[in-house]
C-alpha cells in the first residue's frame, strides 16, 4: 500500500466560531497542549509504512497565510499544502483528489480536526483496507435514537402582547420546540468516523457523477456515502471511542484532558519499560 492521507481543513468552523471573520486562524490551528490541532492529526500518520504522502486541503484563500504560518514546519515533515474548496467538504477532497500522486495506491481521508484517533484504530483501518477497497471505521449506536420534525402551531408559546412594548428584554429564552414522529431502531446502526481508507480508483469513481453534475451532492457528509451510490461494497472496522471531532469551544477542555492523561500514561509505560530494562 502506498497511501495518501487528505486532511479536509477548509471548513469555516462555524459551529466552533458563531462569527468567522476574514483573517482569523481556523480552529484547526488552535492549540491542544501546545500543539495545534492540524499538526496532532497528521502527527498520526507520519510514522506509518503504509503512508507515502500527506496532504493538507486549507481554503483557497488562505492559503498563502497558512504557509506563510506553518509552511516550513509542514515541508519538514514532508506535508504539501494544497488549496480546498470554498463551501463544501466535497469540493475540498474533490480538489485535493486531483492532487494525489500517480505512485499511490490508496486514500485516507481523515478529518483535520479528529486529532486523537488511536494507532489501534489505524492499524485496524490499514489492515482491513490491504484487502478491501472502501474502510470505515464505525461506533456501535448506543443512545435511544428518535426522529423528529418542527412542532405544530398549537404547541408553540402564545404570543405576549407585552413584546411590541418591551421586546425580549427581561424575558427568559424560549426553546426550540420539536416534536418526536418516531423512535429508530439503533439494531444494526453505526456512527461512522474516520480516517476512511478507499482505493484511489474508487474514490475517484465516486466522485466523478459529482464532478459532472449526474449527482447533487447536498446531504453528502463523507465519502463511504458516495462509494456506496455505486453500488460498491463499504466495509466498517470497529471505531474508537476517543476518536472524538472537534467541533464546538466547549469542546476543547475535554480534549485537552484527554491528551494530558494520554501524555501521562505513555511517559508511566516509557518509565515501566524502563525500569524493566
């Protein structure tokens, strides 16, 4: 397997910023313990037989500010910067896609802002994909799932006639009513992560109806979904449950936690393996 792995950051954050603005560095460079989050990604790659080129898809443009930021780090480690799309994760791999070398085998695409997966993890997605063309890894579904949709008019607040005076001074936030329409079965249901692992021909395959206009792509949230709409077979390894993506602010307390523990049971192992000669 000669593997490139395409990191998506060209996403606003949104979710993470309420107001982006132009010129603020994206939550992919916010630092966890010191690291940026980007860098701790790609750190999960760099070391593996399996991976012969890494490639960081940023927004188009920024990306003469992100090289000018992290480019000579990146090019140490051998990391080409390439430029994303402007809205959408798709256009994002789409172009990185096109950037893939001709000597490769196999894609990852893993999520810049997933940087804890394990090398457990990895090492099943590596494994599984030497013999099967499209990998994913997947957490069994454990909460009650329900569906649901906006809540009908007579379920709705009555209106104050106070508001056309005062407005919502003083006033507590009204939440966001919906209504269940049923409970789903969680038997057989997976939350699907990544890195996903796919031969280069099939995942260029799958995007090929999008890059021609035969296929909408609204609604596609990652990669297997395309893969699958050719009727090719997707197969899921079991996931990791501190494969975590970050997503909101209030996140990055819990991420950070979890990389001082991790930091400190890898050091308690080193200081074992040490002691044990």
């Amino acid at each position: 397997m000669k593997t490139a792995v395409i990191l998506p950051a060209a996403g606003a954050g949104r979710r993470f910023n309420d107001d982006t603005q132009a010129g603020q560095a994206s939550k992919v460079e916010l630092e966890l313990a010191g690291k940026p989050v980007f860098l701790r990604s790609i750190d999960l790659f760099l070391r593996r037989d399996e991976v012969s080129d890494v490639l960081l898809a940023v927004a188009p443009d920024k990306v003469d500010a992100f090289t000018a930021r992290w480019g000579d780090t990146l090019r140490f480690h051998g990391v080409r910067i390439v430029p994303g799309g402007t809205v959408e994760r798709w256009e994002t791999v789409t172009k990185a896609l096109a950037e893939v070398p001709a000597h490769c085998t196999h894609v990852a695409v893993h999520d810049a802002a997933r940087p804890m997966a394990s090398d457990a993890l990895i090492d099943r997605i590596f494994t599984a994909a030497a013999k099967h063309d499209a990998v994913v890894p997947g957490l069994a579904v454990t909460s009650t799932l329900k569906r649901v949709e906006a809540a009908a008019v007579d379920d709705e607040p009555e209106a104050d006639p106070l508001d056309a005076i005062f407005g919502d001074v003083g006033k507590p936030t009204q939440p966001t009513l919906q209504q269940v329409v049923e409970t789903v079965p969680r038997a057989g249901l997976v939350a699907v992560q990544t890195p996903q692992v796919f031969t280069v021909d099939l995942l260029r395959r799958a995007y090929a109806p999008i890059i021609d206009g035969k296929l909408d792509p609204a609604g596609v949230t990652d990669d297997a979904s395309l893969v699958e709409a050719l009727g090719e077979r997707v197969y899921v390894v079991e996931g990791d449950a501190g494969n975590m993506k970050l997503t909101r602010r209030e996140d990055v307390p819990l991420f950070e936690a979890i990389i001082a523990r991790r930091d400190a049971d890898e050091q308690a192992e080193r200081s074992r393996r040490a002691l044990r000669g």
